[in-house]
C-alpha cells in the first residue's frame, strides 16, 4: 500500500501531540512525498517519488538517472497539464532518448575533442558526439542508478539522490561524490540543489536537462512561447557548437531576449550563429553575479497563461530549442516528440570550460565542495 510519507508523519506527529498535556499548534503539510516501485534496471529496482503540494502541483523523480519526469502545474484557469516532455516508464527512460529530464554529468554540454589538460596532465573522453564529448560520456549520470532518501525541508519532505563516481569513470579524474535534491514548495517551485566532492581535482558541470511545453508535453511546437534571457553576451560556437572563446553582445542579433520575444520570431533567420545550431542551441552569459541566485530566464505561453521562471546561481544558460528532435523518439501518451517540440534552459557552466581558461573555472579540488541551486518557479498570468 502507498502511503504518502507526508500525510504518515503529519498522522504520527498529531498522535503524539495527543499525548501531550500542552497545546500545540497544528502544522500544516503543504507537501506530501509518495514512493513506488519503477521498474529494474539491470536486475536492481529503480524507484519514482511523486511530490504534491497543496497549492495543485505533482512532480515525479526517478533515481535512474536522477531525471525529473512529471511537472504537473495548473494553468490561469486551473487546469492542470504535464509540462515536461518523457515517458511513462521506465523503459522509455532506459531507451534512447535526448536527455529527456535528465541530470547530466559529469560535465553538462561538450567539450572540445572529449580532451583536457588539468595539471599539466590531459585527460581523454569519449567522443559521443562528432569528434567532441557531450554530456558526461557514454555511461553519463543520466545513465546511473543514483541512491535515494528523503529528506526534509520546511515545505514537508524532498528526496536526495547520491551517485559515487570512480575515479577515471568517463575518463575523469577524481572519485566524484554527487548529490542533487529534488524539493517542490508549496508556492510552484522546484528547487534543485547540487552538491559535489571529490578526493582529486577534476572538472565538473551538472545541469538538469528538462525539456518544457507550457501548452502540454506533447501539445505541438514551442515557437508560441515567449521567453526573456537575462543576458547581454553569449558564446558564439563554431560547426560543431564547440564555443570560440568569444563573449559575444546580443545586441542587434536574434540572441537579443533581454526584452519578450517569441522563440519563432527569430529561429530561422539568416544569421551565422542561428544557422550553426540549427536554432538557438547557444549557451547565454548571465547577468548578475555567479554564486548568487538570480532569475535567468521566464517564458510565458500564452493559450494557458503559464509561465516559468528559471533561478540560478551559476554562470550560463544553454537555450536549446529542441532542434534535432525529429520525431523519432515516442513519449508520454503515444506521442512522438517532433522538431521543436521542447525547449531546454540548462543552467551551467560554459561549454568547453575545461579548454578555455578565460571562462569561470570548473576545476573542482579535494576539500572544497561544489554546491549550485537551480529553481523552476511555475506562475500563472492572464493575458
Ligand atoms: C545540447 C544540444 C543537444 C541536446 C541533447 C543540449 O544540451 O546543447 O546540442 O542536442 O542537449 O543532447
């Protein structure tokens, strides 16, 4: 039987309040936390958290590949949608799929010919992508079966989940210790939280790859949506989305989203940088200071009236407009995902990091301990 972990400590809580001469308020639990069984991955059980709060959002998670699966949000009028494109079990999740909701690591986005060199020593990757390294390798995080706990907040529980990697997994260096913890608050939002060490210096870039629909996973192309970029630069790429090392200014160029504009104004104009990624698939130079959490990005889709809102404290953006989903991937109801059917906004460091000593360090060193926070606050607004 699934007993919300939520509602049992509110019933324990309350029983032993009973017991108590003195007069306690009750303290409401704006969220509940519920476990089943997902599935097996290679023969061990993989789990799904579904969170509720009590304001009409459910998020899922599931500790293979940490992927956040289901963000079930209300629209102006209160009616609730999926907004994350995915799939319905796990086996979709285990099959091949772009990163749909994944975490992804070690290092989010590519770099350059899958090498590096960190004292004086270069490192050799995987090349899953052309001739660069994308996304954490072959086996990245995406692909691991990450242990979970819940654990509490003032909101009511959130759920952690922790992955170990060895020490030249990947080709990395170090043994990684990495948690993300996945809470919902009671006001529509989901809070990420990262945290990492290791016993060796390495390089490190962790991101969530969310793929969001406002109208409904599913429910056709992103184009409509009208997203603002908290960002006067970006980083142009060469054919390979491998950036140049420059910091480009988006002014008077269809990288320009410091005021409303709707993803499919500009997407297929003839300029060098759209034409290279296919769309936007460019990593944006947020403003503001690293380190502290500011808003990044909202979009507003305006059938529903939903809105997001993106936090980070980290330094970029990767605005991907799902510009090579070509339909052959089958999600969540049947419905097979085509060009532009999502939108991602993955906070992270800049591509190709490692390679490129003029952007923000990601050398991650024995006794420090890495720690970012991502929010996806959800809102509703009439036309
Ligand atoms: C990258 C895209 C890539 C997608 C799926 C995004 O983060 O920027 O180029 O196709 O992930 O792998």
């Amino acid at each position: 039987m699934k007993i919300p972990v939520g509602f049992a400590v509110a019933v324990l809580a309350l029983s032993m309040l009973a017991g108590c001469a003195a007069k306690k308020e009750e303290v409401p639990v704006s969220v509940t936390l519920e476990k089943s069984e997902f599935g097996l991955v290679d023969g061990k059980p993989a789990q799904l958290y579904v969170l509720r709060n009590t304001n009409g959002m459910e998020i899922a998670v599931t500790n293979y590949g940490a992927h956040l699966t289901r963000v079930k949000t209300p629209d102006a009028k209160g009616n609730v949608a999926d907004v994350v494109l995915g799939f319905d079990s796990l086996e979709g999740y285990l099959g091949k799929h772009p990163y749909m909701g994944a975490t992804v690591g070690r290092y989010a986005n590519r770099i350059a010919k899958g090498r590096f060199t960190l004292n004086e020593k270069e490192y050799r990757l995987a090349t899953n992508n052309g001739p660069n390294a994308l996304h954490g390798g072959l086996e990245g995080f995406d692909k691991k079966l990450w242990s979970a706990e819940e654990v509490p907040t003032n909101d009511g529980p959130a759920v952690r989940f922790t992955y170990v990697s060895p020490d030249g997994e990947e080709g990395y260096p170090g043994t990684l210790t990495v948690s993300v913890t996945y809470s919902l608050k009671a006001d529509n939002q989901i809070q990420i939280d990262y945290r990492a060490t290791t016993d060796a210096d390495t390089v490190l870039n962790v991101t969530n790859h969310s793929y969001f629909n406002l109208a409904g996973a599913g429910k056709g192309s992103i184009l409509d949506h009208v997203v603002t970029i908290n960002a006067d630069r970006f980083t142009p790429v060469d054919s390979g989305l491998i950036p140049t090392g420059e910091l480009r200014q988006v002014d008077a160029t269809p990288f320009d989203f410091r005021s409303p504009v709707a993803i499919g104004a500009r997407i297929d104009a003839n300029e060098e940088q759209i034409k290279l990624g296919g769309g936007y698939d460019h990593n944006f130079v947020l403003n503001g200071d690293t380190g502290n959490l500011r808003l990044a990005a909202r979009v507003k889709e305006n059938t529903s009236g939903r809105v997001l809102e993106v936090l980070t404290d980290q330094p970029g953006l990767q605005f991907y407009t799902g510009n090579f989903l070509d339909g052959s991937v089958t999600g969540k109801g049947g419905t097979a995902y085509g060009k532009r059917f999502g939108f991602c906004l993955e906070t992270q460091h800049f591509p190709d990091s490692p390679n490129r000593a003029v952007f923000p360090s990601v050398v991650l060193k024995p006794g420090d301990t890495f720690t970012s926070t991502t929010v996806y606050r959800f809102l509703t607004e009439s036309r």
